[in-house]
C-alpha cells in the first residue's frame, strides 16, 4: 500500500525534473525585432551583432577604403604636380604679363650675398638710386623657376625715380642653393617667407631701420609678397605683377596639368571621351581629400615634400599695407573678373592696372612706360 502511494508521487517529480532540465538545456532564441511589412505585422528574428557586421561590411568599409584611396591619389598627385622633375608643367609660366625668360646678368648692379638663417646665402643684386635723395628700397620676388634678372625690364624707372631696388634668387633658383632637404614648389613654403625676411634684414643692415620697403612679385612671387606683407610689418606696400589665382582655380589647373601631362601614358591620339573619362575619374577620387580641412592638406603634402606651406589666405586676409596690382588684357590662369573679385575682398581696395597686350610681348612702348609710370607714382605715394 504504501508502495502503491509513494511511486505516482514518484514518478510526477522525476517528470517535472526533467522538463525543467529540458527547458534549462534548450537554446535562448535571439532577440525579436518587429518590422512591420507593407501586407501585416510580423515578428522576425535578427541577430544584432551579425546585423551590424553586415552593415559595417558593405557601408563602412567601403567608403573607408575609398577615402583612404582618394587620399593617396591626391597626395600623389601633388608630389608630381609640386616635384622639381615636372617643371614642363610649368603652372605659373603664363601668370605674369612679362614672360617667363632668363634674362642676361646685369653689370651695373652690385653682387651680394644674403645670408640665411640655415647657414647659406643667398644670390642678388643690389641696383643703387641715381637721384640726390633716396626715398625708399624696393624688393623683387620672382615666380616660378625664374631668376632675380625678371625685373630687368622695371631696373631703370625704380632707380630713376629715386629708389633702390635688391633682387635676389630664392632657395632653389638662379645662383642659390638648394635648402636642406626642400625644392621649389608652386606653393608658398616657410622657407620662401623666410629668403624674404633675410632680404629686409640685409636692407636694413645696410640702410638703416626707417627705411621704407616696398615688395614688388611676379606669379608666384606676388603671392609670397603678399604673405610677407601679411606677416612682416616692416613692408610698407606691394606690387603685384600677374598674381596667380586663388586656391581653387589653382587646384583646378593643377588637375588640368596633371591630365594633360598623363596623356602620354595612354595615348596622345586617344579618343576625347577617353580622356573625359579619366579626368572625371581623377575628380570624383580626389572629393574625399578635398573634404579635409585646408590645414591638414598643407601638413600631408609638406610631409611628404620634405618642406612647410604656410596659410596664404590668413596672410593675405592680414595685410593692411598699399595693394597696386599690375594685369595684362589677356592671361591664361586669372581673368579680369577674377582680379577684380580679389580687389574687392581685400582691405583697402587695392588699385588695378590692365596693360595692353602688346606691351606685354614687346616690354616697350607709351603703355609700357605708362605702366613703370604708375608703379613709381604708387610707391611714392605709399611712401607720403
């Protein structure tokens, strides 16, 4: 009887027992997310990790690579644009109206030697006043792949309008060196603001420091005149002569010159819509690296050229000092519609004078010494 009692009681324990270990060994079901389709309402099972797994392999990890990519083809595309071997592309050899040629050495001018803060020197030439009395000193900066002879044909009217006029050939240019570990580049470097402060130091070593100092570039050479402005106070006006476009225009030539320098590595005869092609696949690359911010591309690229760009648009922005800017009728990278948009966001409204053409090949004529003319007025007039 009491067998009898004891094994249902038993029996309904074990049971219970083993439906619980059941339940315990059976596997946890993932998560439920509800999505709701365009018939009913429905559960469907997903599992998170493996969804964000996904996403990340098909969204994230593409658009990673495609940045990182577009970033190492800008980054070469600059080193072949700003590298010294690619000097046919030659950026800045139309900017200015006088045209980009040596010029033979003068014999009436003084040599001297510069000396730098890296321990060479620089070569230039010191064109002494032939008036009684000296009103002030003019500095020249050539462009690109020039000489301190580029302003041959301006020699005359500055020193007989009572100035003293030094050139001088940057790091990398002319009868200068090299500086340690740089090269000439189309973009201003910290190397090039500093040949033009050791410049105004040996003017005011040898004139004294009342002196008034007037910067007188050309192509690239405007640009760095007009970042000395911006940052040295002892420059007391500028000149330009064929400034070179602002930053966008000036990365849209180089591009420009990179397809058309790359031409022969598929082939000069190739059909038009072939070179379309690869232009707009150089473009749609290079969007990423134009997303970084204008400080970083300067760091990367000064990285790998071995040298530091400085931030042309602050410097710019900066100047306060007499702004008399010098144009021809016709240029190949900046408009007139451009110069004038320049104008007008600087401080002051610098003046503007557009030189015919013809002066710009042949140097001589009424508009030619019209414009010595002007510049000379200017730099007097700076000086009051």
């Amino acid at each position: 009887m009491f067998v009898c009692t004891a094994f249902p009681v038993y029996s309904g324990t074990a049971i219970f027992h083993e439906e619980q270990i059941a339940k315990a060994a059976k596997p946890r079901k993932p998560d439920r997310i509800r999505r709701r389709s365009s018939d009913s309402a429905a559960f469907y099972p997903v599992d998170k990790r493996a969804f964000v797994y996904t996403t990340f392999q098909a969204i994230v990890l593409p658009l990673t690579m495609m940045v990182a990519l577009g970033i190492l083809l800008r980054i070469i595309a600059h080193l072949f644009l700003l590298s010294a071997r690619t000097r046919s592309c030659r950026l800045f050899s139309g900017t200015p109206w006088l045209p980009l040629s040596v010029h033979p050495p003068r014999e009436d001018g003084e040599c001297v030697a510069i000396p730098t803060t890296d321990g060479q020197f620089l070569s230039g030439s010191f064109f002494k006043h032939t008036t009684r009395k000296r009103k002030g000193v003019v500095l020249f900066c050539h462009e690109l792949n020039g000489n301190r002879f580029g302003v041959a044909p301006y020699v005359e009217s500055i020193v007989s309008a009572g100035f003293d006029l030094l050139t001088f050939d940057f790091h990398g240019h002319g009868e200068s060196l090299h500086s340690p570990g740089g090269y000439p580049t189309p973009l201003v470097a910290v190397d090039d603001l500093a040949d033009v402060r050791a410049a105004i130091d040996w003017i005011i070593g040898k004139t004294g420091p009342e002196i008034r100092i007037g910067v007188l570039g050309m192509g690239k050479g405007a640009t760095i005149a007009l970042c000395a402005a911006g940052s040295d106070p002892r420059v007391t006006s500028v000149i330009l002569d064929g400034p070179p476009p602002e930053r966008r225009l000036f990365e849209k030539n180089c591009w420009d010159a990179l397809v058309r320098s790359s031409r022969s590595l598929v082939n000069t005869r190739s059909p038009r819509y072939v070179l379309l092609l690869g232009k707009a696949v150089l473009y749609t690359i290079s969007c990423p690296f134009s997303i970084l911010k204008s400080a970083w591309q300067r760091r990367i690229l000064g990285y790998w050229c071995g040298c530091r760009f400085v931030n042309t648009v602050s410097l710019v922005k900066s100047v306060r000092q007499p702004i008399f800017i010098v144009h021809g009728n016709v240029e190949s990278l900046t408009r007139a519609d451009q110069i004038h948009a320049f104008r007008d966001r600087m401080a002051g409204r610098p003046r503007v004078w557009f030189v015919p053409r013809i002066a710009k090949r042949t140097h001589a004529g009424a508009a030619f010494e019209d414009c010595c003319r002007q510049i000379t007025r200017f730099l007097a007039d700076a000086d009051n």
